[in-house]
C-alpha cells in the first residue's frame, strides 16, 4: 500500500514550514529513523526521520519550496511489494498549500488563501495531549476501530507504527460512549482580510513592496498580540551604577585571557537575575492558566536577535553555574540561533527573560512578558551620569536603567520590587555572586 509521508509538526507553534532540502531521491529504499528531509519551521532548520520503511516512490515537493502545510502530502512511499502503480496522486495537491520561497516577495501581489489540506488532521487525546502516529498506522487504526491514545508507540519519540497496532488488543478499541473532545484552534479575527483590503486601499495611490510574512514573523505576530491582549502587565524601573562591576569584570577578564574566555555585562546580568530568582523564590513562577507553576531552578531566558525575528535561547540552572560557563553556553546558544540551529527544547520554556538593548545605544524601553513566564528585564546602555552620593556629594558614575515587565497574575507589585531589588543589589555588588 503507497503510504503519504506528510510534512511534520517539528515545533509546538509550527503550522506550516519550508522543505529546504531532500536527504533521499525517488527510488531510494528507507528504514525508519533515516533521514528524509531539512525542514525551516518557524524557528529552525531541521532533520526530519522516516517512520515506516520502503522505498521512495515519489517526492511531491520540491526543494525549496516554503509555506508547506503541516500534515500535507510531501512524498508517497511504497511498502514491500507495491508497484509504481500503486503511487496516486493526493487527493488535494500540495500546490495549494506551498509557495515557492522566490516568490513570496512580488510588489503588490497578492499572497493566494492557502487551499486545505486533505491529510489527516493531527490526532489528540482526551486530555487534549497531542498522538504522534504514522499515516499507516492510523489508517490501520481506523479500520479495527482501534484507540491510539491507548497505545504506547515503539517509534522515534514514541510514535505509533505499523508494528504497535497490529497486535493491538481489544482493550484499545474506541469507546462509542462520547465523542472525542475538539481539539481547540486559535482562528484568525474575523476582519482580518476587511482590514488588509482597506489598508491596501489606504495606500493604492502610493508605490509600495508587499513582504509576505514568514513562519518566524506570523508566529512572533501572534505571540505578541496575545501577550499584550492577556497578560496585566506592569512596570518596574530602577537605575544601577555599574562601575564596581565594570571593574571587577576587568581584572577577571584579564585572568582568564589564558582560557580564552571574556565576560560581558550581559553575563552578569543572567547570573544577578538567575541568584536573585533563588533569593525570591516566589517571583520564580510561571502562569499555567488557572494556576501558578512555582519553579525551583533559575532557568533564563535572553533575546537573540536575528534578520527576520528573534530567538529567546534558554540558560538552565543559571543560579548554579559559574559566569564563564554561563559566557561559554550563551555563547554557543547565539551562534546557533542566528544560523537557526536551535532545537525546541533549547529555546522553550524558562521562568524569566532579558532583553539587552543596551549595546544598540537605547538607554531605556519597556518589554513584552513572553508567555508563560512571570517577568521580563529590559536593560538599557550603561552610561556616565551625574550622581548624589549618600553624603549628598555629587560625583560621576556609570548608571544603566533597567525595566521589569511584570504579569500580576504571578507576581504582586511589592513581590515584583523585592525581586527588583535583589537583581540591583546583586550587580552593585558583583562579589557577592563569586561566593
């Protein structure tokens, strides 16, 4: 039987993404976990590993071509002992939902509705947990009336195969007595396209260049507008003079020009937010809907940005590591987010974030909270001031200003100030984090 290889979901946010390039060609002979293809989600490129095994019988998207459909046919495989006849084309042509990349950018063209896709849906548990499953085995599934969210899968993260419902016993079959619970989408508002079209017709006499969004925008779009629509935020400000800091971060750069190792302030920066988190353990939180998730280690999160979006690669244990070890890893976690290497893992989650402009000259702003995380730091350039010594003397220092975005959903308005107060103290008295 030809089975249809679909385009994968890769990331928890992707809907649709790029087939960069094919790993195999027509003819070639598969086993499950070999690599098919390079997928661009919406964040990174990535390897994507057969299920089944057989041979390539045909591939139904070119390389290159974006805006594929997750769950849309990409390619057929053909099982020991299918023909080439058995190969038939998918009942709704991927074309509808793909766009070669060369064309997204025309001057005024409009982008066409994507058509849908006749591939099946993802499944999903009652409890709403989504079940990863190959076409076969769903198609198996379907004729024996069989449960899959009853069924442990033998394949690459755990999906179901060909193998894991063959033998299924009858304590999977499907209960008739309620119908599976919807899986919810968030659907787009209503007078999205009333809104484009009177935006265009705004600027119908003026010459402009239409630029399609990609993956990374539309989610980084959707992200935003929900954090700004549903989480209360509110703002915290103080300034920091930085010069001890400055100081100590020369004499220890200077130490470790053997190791080849060179701190920032940015570095400092994680650790005070990472040791300040430990010290208010209860502003280390998370919003989980209708409840707070209460974290333990000091996970941080800090902005990368990118041509085209940003990355907000994760720092584990932050609290627990040494700032050359912090330096090193974000280090690394940079680079790969700007060549969109990063896996999912390696950018979601955390409890707390910063967003240094600094280096870009800003020397103060107000950050979006990215959800689910409590807060958000947004650090300004650090800059000679004049300032009023606590002997009322006045002397010049070097002061940077820095904003926390709070949810106060998580984290109350005195509860956010001790935790503010805990990062100043903590970069005004950079010793303290050597202990």
């Amino acid at each position: 039987m030809a089975l249809e290889i679909l385009m994968p979901a890769l990331s928890p946010t992707m809907e649709e993404g790029s087939l960069a390039k094919w790993l195999v060609a027509e003819g070639d002979r598969v086993q499950s976990g070999d690599l098919l293809a390079e997928i661009e989600t919406d964040k990174a490129t990535m390897e994507f590993e057969a299920v089944d095994e057989g041979v390539i019988g045909k591939l139904l998207v070119a390389e290159g071509t974006a805006n594929v459909k997750v769950n849309s046919a990409i390619a057929i495989l053909l099982e020991d002992g299918d023909s080439a006849d058995a190969i038939a084309a998918p009942a709704q042509s991927t074309k509808a939902t793909a766009t070669p990349a060369a064309e997204t950018s025309t001057a005024n063209a409009p982008v066409p509705n994507a058509a849908p896709s006749a591939a099946p849906a993802a499944l999903s548990s009652n409890d709403g947990m989504r079940i990863f499953a190959s076409p076969l085995a769903r198609r198996i599934a379907t004729d024996q009336g069989l449960d899959l969210a009853k069924i442990t899968g033998s394949g690459p993260k755990g999906r179901i195969v060909k193998a894991d419902v063959s033998g299924a016993p009858a304590t999977a079959a499907i209960s008739t007595a309620a119908p599976a619970a919807p899986i919810p989408m968030a659907s787009a508002p209503r007078n999205e396209a009333a809104s484009v079209t009177s935006v265009e017709t705004l600027y119908q006499e003026r010459s402009y260049t239409t630029v399609s969004l990609d993956g990374m925008r539309r989610v980084i779009a959707d992200r935003l507008t929900q954090a700004k629509q549903t989480i209360p935020h509110f703002y915290l400000r103080r300034d920091i003079q930085l010069d001890t800091l400055l100081k100590l971060r020369s004499e220890m750069n200077a130490g470790l020009t053997a190791r080849g190792v060179k701190l920032s302030v940015n570095d400092f920066i994680i650790k005070a937010c990472a040791m300040a988190l430990q010290s208010v353990p209860a502003a280390n939180a998370v919003w989980a809907g209708d409840r707070v998730l209460q974290m333990e280690a000091s996970d941080i999160s800090v902005a990368v940005a990118i041509e085209g979006g940003l990355f907000t690669p994760v720092l584990l244990d932050a609290d627990r590591k040494s700032l050359s070890t912090l330096a090193a890893e974000m280090k690394d976690l940079a680079a790969r987010a700007r060549s969109r290497k990063l896996a999912p893992h390696e950018y979601q989650g955390g409890s707390f974030s910063i967003s240094n402009l600094g280096m870009m000259g800003i020397d103060n702003f107000d950050a979006v909270i990215n959800p689910p995380q409590g807060a958000i730091l947004a650090v300004g350039a650090g800059k000679k001031r004049p300032v009023v010594g606590a002997d009322g003397a006045l002397s010049v220092a070097t002061v940077m200003s820095v904003t926390m975005s709070v949810d106060h959903r998580v984290i109350d308005g005195a509860l956010g100030a001790e935790l503010l107060d805990a990062i100043v103290h903590n970069l005004e008295h950079p010793l303290s984090m050597l202990a």
